[in-house]
C-alpha cells in the first residue's frame, strides 16, 4: 500500500506524531506518496537514514531560499506545446503524465508533479503532431512525472504512435518505477516498451545501493532480458549519497545488474531543497575518487543543468592542456604527462 498522507506516515512509524502539523503544511505544497516496497527499506523514522531522506517530507521544505526556482532547469522556456520540452536540436521530452509512484523530497519539478493527473487526449494529439512537424527530432524522452505509471495498454498505444514517425528512431524512458514499486514492471509492460520500431532505451533513476533490492534487480532483468538496454542516472544528495564509499558501491552494483551508470546531476535549485546540495567543489572531488578506483564502466558523467534552460555542462578537472607544442594529460591520480602528437 502506498503511503499519502503524514498522517499514514506516522501510522507506519515513518514519522514522528509531533512533527504531523508542520508536515501536513509541506504535503499541502508538495505531493507525498511512499510505496510499499521503499517503506520496508527505510529505517523508521531516522532523520539521517539515506533512503528516508529521500522520501520522507520535512519541514525544511517549506523554507525556500532567494537562489531557488520554481522551474529551475528553465522547461516552460523551450515549451512550445503542452507536454513537449524542446531543449535540443535532436530530442525532445514528452511528459503524457505528471504523476509519480512516489515523490522524491529534491525533485526539480516538485512544483507541478502530483497535481494534474495526465495529459488529454487532445494534448497527446498536440504534442505528437509537434513531433511530425520536426523531422529533426531523432530522440523523444519520455519523462513526466513517471511514465511507467500508465497501464501497458496507453504506453502500447504510444509507442505506437511515436513508431509511426519515421524519424523518430529512439524513444528513451525516464522513470523511477524498478525502484519505487518494482512489481509493476511486468511482462506485459515490457512488451509494451518492445512494441515499436524505435530503440527502446530505459534510464532508471536510482541514489543508494539499498534501493537496489531484489526484487527491483529482479525488474531491471526483466527489462534487460527482454533486449531494453538500461543505463542510470542519480543526483548528488548531502546525507544520501556524498560519501566515495556510498558512490562506489552504487555505480558496482548497477553494473553488476547490467545497467550502465550515465549521469550524475548536480542538485538543481528547486525550491526547499538546501539541505541535499552539496558544493561543485564537493562533487568534483567525488567524481575524481570514482575516476580513481573503479572501472570505466562504473563511471557516469558529472553535470549541472544550467539554472534558466541553457542546458546541461559536463563538470570535470582538465585533464589536458596545451604547453607550446606539447600536451599536458593528467592521469588517475592527477599526474601530468607530457604527451606529442
């Protein structure tokens, strides 16, 4: 059963009945919701467990600070059409749906998620007649919201309206759902995902090993196993994932489940989200400690999705510089080497 309400929250242990008035004040702000399958790996009501930091609302949120954005990442600048993010030459997002199996406490679009349930009908003929229109769009992103959360049935009937757009070739898929409620990852939602003649692509977003449980790894295979290649993307948390150690052990063991870890976001400037961001600084370093004791495999890219819509920059040392007629390329443990073509 899916938690809704501090009320519930409290019931199940997960919060404390002194703290219910002041979170009943974030949960008429920001959606809550907490699936069965996260409740039994959140430790009570430990303010400092990872996982509960994640999901469990908090008071803080309500304290919003001047450099924070109701639309951090700037998606209602490159909105042409209800549903449609067109950010990049070549891709576009899709949003059918603004809902979410659970509600992530640092989501960049907490201010619009949980509220409408889905795009209409006439939205959904919109925005792909806005993918038509565009011969250039190579890629459609299916974000939301959690699209996984439509029933096969809409997501068959999607992707079969995206694979009739001859150059539509990829449709890639954003979601939370192996993690957050991992049965619903069933053989008829993966044939829904196979149906088309796009390539299928899955991104799961995921921050601690812990939520990588049995029965999510069990999921991601499901997805695997049916030729849906997996790859990863997680957020820089303060409390949850900021430690070398913790990012380490998640990157090896999304590889060894056969997903590819790909981004690691920078904490975006969403409203009453102080508490999870840590400094650039801070993220460079953990991104070197990974660069220096872990595969290339285990290895995703260090971004900041620039506050306004200017899109996403890769954060990294310099690795390579220019001296006269020489480069200069700093190895693992930061080393320079002289290096002549």
């Amino acid at each position: 059963m899916t938690l809704r309400s501090p009320r519930a929250l409290v019931e199940a242990g997960l919060a404390r009945s002194e703290d219910l008035a002041a979170l009943e004040r974030v949960a008429a702000r920001y959606a809550v919701a907490v699936t069965s399958d996260l409740s039994a790996i959140i430790d009570g009501a430990d303010a400092a467990d990872p996982i509960g930091l994640q999901y469990l609302p908090d008071p803080a949120e309500l304290e919003t600070r001047p450099e924070e954005l109701p639309d951090p990442i700037g998606d209602a600048a490159h909105s042409p059409v209800p549903g449609i993010v067109h950010r990049y030459p070549d891709r576009v997002l899709l949003k059918p749906v603004s809902v979410c199996a659970v509600y992530c406490r640092f989501c960049f679009r907490r201010e619009s998620v949980g509220r409408a349930e889905a795009l209409s009908a006439g939205e959904i003929r919109g925005a792909l007649d806005y993918v038509r229109a565009h011969p250039e769009i190579w890629e459609v992103i299916l974000s939301g919201g959690d699209p996984l959360v439509l029933s096969p049935r809409r997501l068959a009937r999607l992707f079969q309206d995206l694979a009739a757009i001859g150059h539509v070739k990829v449709v890639r898929i954003h979601t939370r759902l192996p993690v957050a409620d991992p049965g619903r990852v069933t053989p008829a939602l993966v044939r829904a995902l196979r149906g088309s003649v796009a390539a299928t692509w899955v991104v799961l977003h995921v921050n601690h090993p812990r939520e990588l449980t049995g029965a999510a790894t069990e999921a991601c295979a499901r997805l695997v196993d049916a030729g849906i290649p997996v790859l990863s993307q997680s957020v820089l948390l303060r409390g949850v994932n900021d430690a070398p150690e913790v990012l380490e052990a998640l990157m090896r063991a999304l590889v060894e489940r056969r997903i590819k870890p790909y981004y690691l976001h920078h904490g975006d400037l969403a409203p009453g989200t102080a508490r999870f961001r840590t400094g650039i600084a801070d993220g460079l370093a953990l991104a070197a400690a990974l660069r220096g004791h872990v595969s290339g495999l285990c290895q995703p890219t260090y971004v900041l999705d620039i506050p306004g819509g200017h899109g996403k920059a890769r954060l990294g040392p310099a690795d390579l510089s220019r001296d006269g007629d020489e480069w200069c390329v700093a190895d693992r443990k930061g080393r320079q080497h002289r290096y002549r073509d």
